[in-house]
C-alpha cells in the first residue's frame, strides 16, 4: 500500500507526493492533460510536436539537458493520444534543479523560428521512418480511420498527414501551448527520498507563481456504435502478410475495463495462453498472434494482431481467430485458468510500482483520470473479477458488427 500525499496550488496545479526513503534519487512526473485526441482534425499531431519542443529551451533556459546532466540526472517524455507525459530523475541533493527546469518550461517556451523548424524536421523524419519506410508503419493510419468515423481517436500520436506538421505556424504552435500546458491542466507527482514538507516548499516556490490559464475545451464528437463490420485490405511489400484485428470496447474507468484486460491475458499472455497454444503450437496456423487493449480514457479497441505462416490463407487464419472467439463466449474459462491470470497481474502491479519512477508516472496518471489513491485498489479490482463477467465482455465485444478488420498482404503473395 502507498503511503500517497497531495497540495493543490492557488493555480489549480495538482501536487502528489510518495517518499521512497531506499533510493537517494528523486523523480519528477508531469502529466499534462492533453493528447493527439485534442488537436484539430486539420492540424494533427502538435502534441507529439511540443514532446520535442519542450526541451528546446524555455524562457529563462535556453538548454533544458546540460543543467540537468550536470546535477546527475535524466529525463524523457512521452505522449499517446491522451496525455502527455514529462519526467526526470535527479539525486535528491539537486532536487531544485528539477524544479526549476519543469516549472520554466510551464511557465513559457522559447518560441523561435529556429527552434520550431528544427523540431519540425526533426518530427517530420520520425513521421517517414516510423510510418512510411517500415513495414506495417502505417497501420495506424489505416486501422484507426476504420474503428473512429467521428471521435479524434482516428488518428495516431505521430498525425494525421506529415504536411500538418510541415505547414505548422508559430502562431498555431503558441496557440496550442497556452490552451493545454498550464498548472490548471496538469498534475505533477513527486517521488524518491524528498520529505512531503520539503515537495510543498518547492512545488510552491517554483510551480505557484505560474499564472492558471483559459484552457481549450474538448469539443469533439463522441464515437457512435457500430452497426456493421468494417474491413480493408491492402497489398504493401513486407515479410510476411498479417491479420489485424480489432473491436471496440468500453473506456480506462469503466468497470468492464478489468475483464476486458484480462481477457486479452486468458487470450495470448504466455505459451499456454489460449490463442498461442491452440493457433500456434497445436493447429500451427500462425507463427506469433497477440491480444491486447489499448487502454485509452475514452471507449478504446481491443486488438487481436497475428502473423498466419506463409502457407496459410488469410481468410482460413482470420476464421481460426473467430473459431477461438466464439469458444471464449460459450464456455466459461475455469478457475485454475483465471486464477493464473491473476496472479500474473498482481505481480505485474506489485512489481510494477517497487521503482519511485514508476510509481511517479502511475501516481500521476491516477490522479489526472481521478484520484492517485485510486492505485493502491488496481489488485483487488482484478481480483475481484468473476468468469462470468469476462464471458460478459466476451459476448458483448466479440461480435461481427463491433469489429474491423485490415488485411495486410505481403505483394505478390
């Protein structure tokens, strides 16, 4: 159980704090509660912009890396289409600087042509390598546009189109920043070897003099259900021709949530997980499938992703998967099965929140979508769920109408 603290500045910056007195480090984490689902359909993916733009200089530090590599520390970020994501560690000693560099780049950017185009063409060259020179790089772009019609989970992270971020204008840029990037917006959680006391001293020296801002209100359109099947299929020269396969399923804070994730585990977590050993080892029908979910805030996909062996149909692979699918409806998975899977997430979540940094990204997230207390509930909400319910959740997602489907062949196969 988490020992968890929370501050709440004048500015509506929300602090929460976990000491961890076994490591002589402390991490910073800032959520901000914005995400590619946030930017206009014309102008996608700023938010995976300003990942890059945050750390080219803010307005009182020109080099966000070189004082922090000079006091020890590290840092990284991320974004997905609901939140962008900052953190950095630093021995405890030199804490301040941490905090001075997180607030400074709250505070403001060093809006410069310069430093815009250099990012710009910096995102533009990830956009051709992730996207358009790898193979399978633009499932993304064709998956997404067949599950979402209306909500802005159509597109991915990266953007939409590569010329959104080409035709990017400061004025687009400072526009997005000051709409989305303030202490009103955004949650920082702190933890490591730093007393409560001394994270309220700092987060209201340094966080508390930033102005809260008018932040840009969530005006898109919710999706609605699905009432057919949605496929395609396209021909792209890659090694081997693969299924790509997904569902629609309900949001991160719905109570389903948790059955839904563990069917995904019953599905292909493991050798002996169900589509592994039966497509795989036993019908040897694929080389590698996967089950996953996405995991979004709002109603997000559940993925079934495999590679058929060269010599099998795509159709007569897609049809395993169904087969599998409709087994799962029928029968209820039996105790031993279930309890596996548990305990598999109950040592994911132990584990997963033994490192400080990991527990400042997860302490953060839990606190943007509602309450960081929330964390210390994860094992017994998986626990707590029941074979009947993931038969549920079976039933109710794994139906033709809920589902899209993009066969990618390999050319010429």
């Amino acid at each position: 159980m988490l020992e968890i603290n929370r501050h709440v500045l004048s500015n509506g910056l929300r602090m929460v704090h976990c000491k961890d007195s076994s490591t002589q480090m402390v991490a910073l984490n800032i959520a901000y509660n914005v995400g590619a689902k946030d930017e206009h359909p014309d102008r996608t993916g700023f938010a995976h912009l300003f990942e890059h733009l945050m750390f080219g200089g803010s307005e009182n530090i020109p080099d966000y890396d070189a004082p922090l590599q000079l006091a020890g520390g590290e840092n990284n970020a991320w974004t997905n289409n609901d939140i962008t994501n900052y953190y950095l560690t630093v021995p405890s000693q030199n804490i301040e600087i941490g905090f001075w560099l997180e607030s400074d780049r709250m505070l403001g950017l060093r809006f410069e042509e310069r430093s815009l185009e250099v990012q710009r063409d910096v995102v533009i060259e990830e956009f051709k390598q992730r996207c358009l020179n790898q193979p399978y790089g633009d499932v993304g772009h064709l998956l997404r546009p067949l599950a979402y019609k209306n909500h802005p989970y159509q597109w991915p992270t990266i953007g939409k189109d590569i010329s959104h971020i080409s035709n990017a204008t400061m004025q687009q840029v400072k526009d997005f920043f000051y709409g989305h990037y303030a202490p009103n917006n955004a949650v920082l959680a702190i933890t490591g070897n730093i007393e409560f006391e001394e994270a309220i001293a700092l987060t209201e020296k340094w966080f508390g003099p930033i102005p809260s801002r008018q932040i840009s209100q969530r005006n898109y359109t919710h999706e609605t259900p699905q009432n057919k099947e949605q496929r395609m299929a396209v021909e792209r020269d890659v090694p081997i021709s693969t299924l790509f396969i997904a569902y629609h399923m309900c949001d991160r804070l719905h109570p389903d949530y948790y059955a839904y994730d563990m069917l995904s585990d019953i599905l292909s977590n493991g050798a002996s997980s169900r589509l592994v050993q039966r497509l795989v080892k036993e019908k040897k029908i694929f080389s590698s499938i996967d089950a996953y979910i996405s995991g979004s805030s709002e109603e997000g996909l559940f993925h079934i992703t495999g590679k058929p062996l060269p010599d099998v149909n795509l159709d007569d692979a897609e049809k395993a998967i169904y087969n599998e699918l409709e087994l799962i409806q029928n029968e209820l998975i039996v105790e031993q099965e279930l309890e596996k899977v548990k305990n598999k997430f109950e040592s994911t979540q132990i584990f997963g929140n033994i490192n400080y940094l990991s527990v400042a990204t997860n302490l953060a997230w839990f606190e943007l979508h509602g309450k960081a207390e929330d964390i210390n509930n994860e094992v017994e909400r998986y626990r707590a769920v029941t074979a009947e319910q993931i038969q549920f959740v079976a039933r109710k997602a794994f139906h033709p109408n809920n589902r899209v489907v993009l066969q990618y062949k390999k050319l010429n196969a």
